[in-house]
C-alpha cells in the first residue's frame, strides 16, 4: 500500500518532478513549470561545487518562464495580471539576491532559497497560474483547460508538527 505521502504531487521537498498533479491544463505553462521544477530540484541536490551554476541556470530559467507568463497576461489583458507579476519580480528578486551571496562564495544561501522555492510554487500554480491557465484557454480555446491524471489521488493534509 502507497502512504499518502507517496501519492501527493507535494511531498515533504515540495512539487514531486513524478507525478502529473501539478499540471494545469495549459501545455506551453506546464512544459516552462515542469523545468523550473527541475532545475529547482537540481538545485536543492547540488553539491556544493556546482551551486553557483545551478544558480544560475535557474535564475537563467525564472527569467524566461516568468516573462512568458508575464508577455501571455499582457498580450491578454488578464485581469490579476498586476498581483501574478508582482510575484514573480519578488521571486527574482530573491534569486538575484541568493546569487550575489553564492558570488560571495555563500554557497550556504542556495538550498534554503530552493527550499522556500519549492514551498512558493505549490501556491502559485494553484491560485495565480491555474487563472491564467483558465484565461488563456478560454481566450483561446473557447473553455476551461483539461487535465487528464494519470490517477486521481485523495487529498491528504501534511500532518501538523
């Protein structure tokens, strides 16, 4: 028998890379968050000598998944757009800031910054990008964005404590 933990699309590290349940139905979204996620992961897992270019590889990855985002809300007058874009400069504005410290040879900064990153996404994908998802396929698409799982998991809240 799988624990819940196993089945959640969120375990203890945050977002699991295997599991489908983080989609939104948005495919061009959901290829820019599948590698954001991976290069969140590699981040997480990197030894200290290849921090400063996994660093930098997503700091690379952020900018050029958030400005997509941020060129789709604009290019459709998403509504929430002012609120989403916000986030995501406070995000880099936290990436950039965790990168002057590993310059600095801080490379201690790195994993708590993947850490919060992987805790913020969950979040974020549920409430601000699932309403751009539902825009964009509605403007697009005429309806809503379909996402087939693979399964359908119950959800289960983390335990307290």
């Amino acid at each position: 028998m799988r624990s819940a933990e196993s089945s959640s699309p969120i375990g203890h590290d945050g977002p699991r890379l295997d599991h489908d349940g983080w989609l939104l139905g948005y495919a061009p979204m959901d290829r820019l968050h599948e590698e954001f996620l991976a290069l969140v992961h590699a981040l997480a897992q990197a030894p200290e000598p290849a921090v400063a270019a996994a660093l930098d590889a997503l700091a690379l990855n952020a900018r050029a998944h958030f400005g997509a985002e941020d060129q789709w809300m604009a290019a459709s007058a998403f509504p929430a757009r002012a609120c989403h874009i916000d986030e995501h400069a406070a995000v880099m504005r936290s990436i950039e800031g965790v990168q002057r410290r590993v310059a600095r040879a801080d490379f201690g900064a790195a994993r708590p910054l993947a850490d919060a990153l992987l805790q913020w996404f969950p979040g974020h994908a549920d409430y601000l990008d699932s309403a751009l998802a539902h825009w964009l396929c509605k403007q697009r698409l005429g309806g809503a964005p379909i996402v087939l799982r693979r399964r359908i998991e119950p959800f289960v809240a983390p335990a307290a404590g």
